[in-house]
C-alpha cells in the first residue's frame, strides 16, 4: 500500500465530467492505498468529505462568483489558479511538517493546459491521463458553424505548452505522463518527457455478461450514444441513413443538445420517418437498455478526445462503427471495431453508410465483433484492469526515487 496525494481540483460523484471521473480516481485509489486528496467544491454541491470515505480529504470550497457562467467555467475553470496556490502552499507545509507522500498523482484537468500544483517539490508525479485539443479536420470547417469566442481560445493551448514555462516545467519534470489516446504523446513532441503510457481516462465498475444476439428478427438496430454536438458525428450518420435506405435498418440517437433539432430537421428532410429516432436524454439504466437492445454502435465522432461511450458499447457486445481519431479509435481495436477516416462530411456519411451496409449484411462478421469488443474491454476496459496497470506504474516510479535517494 503506497503513501499516494490524489490532487483533482474537481471531486464529485454526484456531478458529469471531469469531476465524476475525478471521484472514481478516488473511491477506487482508495481502496487500494493510504490516500489523501486535494480538492475543493462548488458551491451547492455536496462536499467530497460527505461522498468518499476511508481517506484524509483537505477540501477548499470555490471562490464566489466563479461558478455562474457554467459553459465559460468548465472551459476555462478560473478556479484552478486559487486552487493551485493553495494545494502548493499545503504540500509545501506538509512535507516541512514532516508528512510523507510515495507518490503524487494528479487526474484532472484532462486538458493540457494546467501546471501541477505538485510539480518540482520533490515528490515522484504522475499527471493525467490527459488530452483534448484536437481540432476538426479542415473539411468539416464549414459544417460547423459559428464557435463561441471562448472556445477559441483552446487554441491557445500548443502555444502555452510551447511558451509558458510553469506550464513546461510541469511536463518536462512529471515522472510519468499518461496520455488518453497517441495523439497526446504528438501534442507534448517538443517537451521532453520522462515517462509516457496511453490509459482512457475512465473505466467501467463492471462489464454485463456477455450478449447473444443469435437469433434476433426484425429490422437491425443502430445505435448512437452521446451529446448532440456537430463533432459527435449524429448528423453524418442521419446522413448515412439514407445512403442505406434500401436495407431493414433503424437508428436510435440517445443523447441530447444543440445539434439535436439539426437532425430532426435532417431526417425529416431526406424523407427517413421513424426510421431514426431521437430518443433525447436518458437515465443510465434506460441507455442500458437502448444498449442491450441494439445490434451495431455507430459514433463517428471526428473530434473526440476520451473513449469512455466506445467502453460502454463493447462491454454490451457490440460492434462498432468508429472514426480513427482520438479515444474511440485508440480505445478499440480492428477486430472488434470499423475504424473510419474522417476528411469531409460527405465522405464521412459515405463511409459510414459502407459500414452499415457491410454489418448488416454479415450477422456472422458482427457477432464475431461483438465477441471480440466484448472480450476487449474485459482485458482493458474496467477499473480492475487500470488499477492493476496503475499499482505496477506506482511501484516502479516509487522504487526508482527510492533508489536515487539511495544513491
């Protein structure tokens, strides 16, 4: 059992994102080591003190005033440079105060913007699993219409990890670097990093047995899973579906946002009726459902950093559709998984009507990717698996500081 300081300036179970990942970094750490964690809470929400339990928890609460542009605040969170100040001053206090930590882990912010509050002190650190910062590619530009000036500013973020020093020191001094997907290890190419590993940045509690869908009748069941943004890909599949309308398909869209109305009126207008049907928001029981019922996962999402929704479909034994770039890409494999490029809509719903076509026609090729993704996950995809892969990280970066404090 090691000595770990879990720094999530976000922590809460009861909350979406980064904070609820952040939360299961911390139930699921301290299980398995001596934790103390770093963190502080809006305002409203439950303290972390009151959700985890059997770890110390020092808990700042968010300054006012922060928290009421909420899009702008977990974009930019200004309550990080507070929270770093004092997270530094604690640890700083705690080691002069004779406190001993093995080994510094910091799992959010996931994006690549942020200093640690733990860097240079003398601690072995792990930062991440991070990401973000892809762009879209160049021929979706002028699909996505106007973006909010705040969302402009990520592409601030290469310059910083060019330029900004606290930032550099950060990355250049963590003893291990974990990436959600490859792309990061090409984002951080011109800092020269100690140690870096590829890990999603969640997982899955537990993975369902596994689904038979030998047998089944009827028309072939396609499904999406996730926020109605342009870059998750639901209008392209809308778009798909009437490339393939000659076969017994249907489409259910579970998820809900800006996009939504988009692809009703995208359905509508290529005369697709209830062949696809926008389910809106769902409890996680109901989107169960919607998995246990489905045949084929469709998420041709071209912007998408994290693979958690990809986790979710293979542990329900299902194949999948995918754009190679970013989390899902990286989160499946060719066997379980058809893997797309992603250059211009047109080609995208060209190429995922393909897709469709080539599962639907082939129950056999989709039961054997369904066997695959769910054998994949099982080795990959649950908590077990990446604490498992943590603890031998762990005691490797905790054996090497022991030997150079040795030497």
């Amino acid at each position: 059992m090691a000595r770990i300081l879990l720094v999530a300036p976000t922590c809460n179970g009861d909350d979406v994102g980064e904070a609820w990942v952040a939360s299961r970094w911390a139930q699921h750490l301290g299980e398995r080591h001596d934790v103390t964690l770093l963190t502080y809470h809006k305002r409203n929400a439950t303290p972390a003190r009151q959700q985890l339990s059997g770890m110390t928890i020092m808990e700042w609460r968010e300054p006012p005033l922060l928290g009421r542009a909420e899009r702008l605040n977990s974009l930019m969170k200004p309550g990080y440079i507070p929270f770093y100040f004092r997270a530094r001053h604690w640890i700083r206090s705690a080691i002069a105060a004779g406190q001993q930590f093995d080994l510094v882990h910091q799992p959010v912010p996931v994006a690549m913007r942020y200093p640690s509050p733990a860097a240079n002190l003398g601690i072995p650190l792990v930062i991440g699993p991070v990401g973000g910062g892809l762009s879209s590619p160049e021929g979706f530009a002028g699909d996505e219409g106007t973006t909010p000036w705040f969302i402009k500013l990520r592409q601030l973020d290469r310059y910083r990890l060019r330029w900004d020093p606290l930032l550099r020191r950060t990355y250049q001094r963590a003893d291990c670097v974990l990436g959600i997907a490859d792309y990061v290890r090409e984002h951080l190419s011109e800092i020269p990093l100690r140690r870096f590993e590829i890990m999603s940045e969640t997982a899955l509690d537990e993975v369902p047995p596994p689904i038979d869908r030998t047998g089944r009748s009827g028309p072939v069941k396609l499904l999406f899973v996730g926020r109605l943004i342009r870059t998750k890909g639901a209008r392209d599949i809308v778009r798909a579906m009437a490339l393939v309308r000659e076969l017994p398909v249907e489409l259910d869209i579970v998820g809900d946002g800006p996009e939504r109305q988009a692809c009703q009126a995208l359905a509508a207008s290529l005369g697709l009726g209830d062949r696809v049907r926008l389910q809106g928001w769902r409890s996680r029981d109901e989107v169960a459902e919607f998995y246990r019922r489905a045949d084929i996962f469709v998420f041709p999402s071209y912007r998408e950093p994290g693979g958690n929704v990809a986790l979710e479909a293979m542990g329900h034994s299902l194949p999948l559709i995918v754009v190679d770039r970013g989390g899902p890409g990286t989160a499946t494999t060719d066997q379980c998984a058809i893997k797309l490029a992603a250059t211009t809509p047109e080609a995208l719903a060209q190429d995922v009507s393909t897709a469709i076509r080539r599962l639907v026609e082939d129950p056999a090729q989709r039961r054997r990717m369904g066997a695959a993704a769910h054998a994949h996950v099982m080795r990959t995809g649950l908590w077990s698996a990446k604490l498992d892969r943590m603890d031998e990280i762990y005691a490797d970066l905790i054996g090497l500081a022991r030997r150079n404090r040795a030497a």
